[in-house]
DNA sequence: TATAATTACATTGCACACAATTAAATTGTG
DNA sequence: CACAATTTAATTGTGTGCAATGTAATTATA
C-alpha cells in the first residue's frame, strides 16, 4: 500500500490551501476598497507604474495572459479606477493607466501589508525566511 | 512615498504565484489521467477513503463547498470515476465511492509524487522544514 | 514592396472557487 | 406529536485562470 498519495504529504496541497485562506482573509479587507483580490495584485502594479503600463508587461509581472487580464481589467474600468487607450505609436499595445480615483486608493491600501502580516503570526525572522524559500522554489518551477 | 504595496514584497504573492506555478507542472502530467488538478485532489482523499465519504466531509478534507464539489464530481461522475448516492440512514447525504476505473487510476497516480518532488528542486530536508513551516502558517490562519 | 511571420490583445469555452439562496431530510423542543 | 431549527446538497451568479482561436497592427524577408 502507496501512502506517498496521501494529502497531508503533497507540498502543492499546501500551497493550494495557503493561497486560498490567504485569499480569504483579503476579502474582508479589500471589501472596504471594493476590490477583489486579483485586482488588488493589478492595483499593486498600477501605483508602481504611475504613468502606465501596456497590458503585457502587466502581464509579464503578474504572470497572467490576457484571456484573465482583459475582462478583469473591463470590470475595473468599469468601477473607474483604470483608463484602458490605444498607444498611438503602436496601435496593437493597450496601455493601461489609473484614474485619479485609483491613485487616491493607494492611501486606503497603505495600511494593508502591516495588516496581514499580523495576521501570518509570523516573526519578521521567519517571514523572511519563508520568502526567501518560497522565491527559491518560484525559481525553481520556473518557466 | 510607501513601498510597502510593492508585489516583491507579499508573501501573498508568492503563495499565489507557486500556486498557478506548481498547478502548471502538475497539468502534463494529470493530463495522462485526464485528470484536472482539484480532481486530483478529490482523487487522492477517495484513494485514502475506499469505502466511500460524504460530500460533506470530502469538503471538510479539501476545504471546498457544495458550490465547488457538486459540479466537479457530476463531471467525474461522467467519467466513471465516481458513483454518486443517497446514504440510506440519512437521504440528506450523498456518498462518493470510487468506480472499478478510479480505484485502479491509483496504480496510474503512484509515481507522481516523487516526479514532482523532483521538480521542485528541493532537498528533503528543505522540503521538511518548508512543509512544517506551512503547516504552521496554515494552522495561524486557519479557519 | 508584396507577403509571410510575429506581436498584442480580445474572445470563446471550460473548470474551478465561493457567496447567497433554495430545497429536502433530520433533529430538537415544548 | 407538531413545528421550529439545523443539516446536507444542489443551484445560481460572479469572477477568475487558462487553452485555443481570431483579428488587427507591425516587422521581417524574399
């Protein structure tokens, strides 16, 4: 009898159940900015890239194809927190840019990170330990 | 100006990232079984719980609800992977057991953990003390 | 410079996740 | 026993992920 099939064993079990309590917990926070949690990751970029980005380097950063990114980046020109325009120089690249309404968001998500990490009850010892992992492991599985 | 809404900086990230990551390694290899990956799961607790689970605590193993669970297993279901049917002391209950097919999918599955382990490009000990730190973390946000 | 290949994005279809609601069966309580 | 509360699944609707395909714009090549 195999027992290696066992759940309790599979490392991407982990992942799989950590990145979906993750998510939760996000939810009622994000509520409050009327976000759901893969467009808080695209928010995250956009406040990076203030004066825009095409839509496949955004792609590029969040590892996303643009069968996920162009009907999620609809809904949130749609709530008015990105303009979606033609680059004139290409007229094949969408560039992507915040409205002023998304700009003014950042200073509600700035209390965010702290937030969570509170939540992780992890040391900032071992948060950065884990990340250091988890970035080998990224890197590892890499494309 | 804040920098701690940058994307390189939330474990969140990184958890969401290894989880398509890792979903996509397993995706070549499921797809021998013609399995998707969340059936794979559902697979591997069937594999564990040979006289038949309930769906509600096949959920309670997988962290899934009814809106999820009962149209995957229909498709499974269609497969012939899976019988469904009522509990006769408790109607309310429906019982998932493993078809003929789906018991000897398990002959199929055995070698994919250590395929895997692999690719992570791990050591053991690594992956021990990454795993145990999961653990840790899933149990601080646990439900 | 035609046209073939490539690039960037959108669209379609399928499979999850999950909140909210519904429906049926069972249990608890007076 | 009657009836309210609870339990278990199924259903509905929304939002991702992603493969496959379509389309328009740009670039490369004979």
């Amino acid at each position: 009898m195999n027992n290696n099939l066992l759940l309790e064993k599979q490392l991407c079990f982990r992942l799989y159940s950590l990145n979906k309590l993750m998510c939760r917990l996000y939810v009622p926070v994000l509520k409050e900015l009327a976000l759901t949690y893969p467009q808080y990751l695209v928010m995250m970029v956009l406040w990076q890239y203030k004066a825009g980005i095409s839509v496949k380097d955004l792609g590029a950063q969040l590892d996303l194809d643009s069968g996920t990114l162009s009907p999620l980046l609809k809904r949130m020109e749609k709530q008015m927190l990105i303009k979606r325009e033609r680059d004139s120089t290409d007229e094949r690249v969408v560039l992507i840019k915040l409205t002023q309404k998304g700009v003014e968001l950042q200073k509600s998500a700035e209390h965010i990170p702290a937030k969570m990490f509170v939540v992780t009850g992890l040391s900032p010892d071992k948060l950065q330990e884990l990340n250091l992992t988890l970035d080998q492991l990224i890197d590892n599985l890499g494309d």
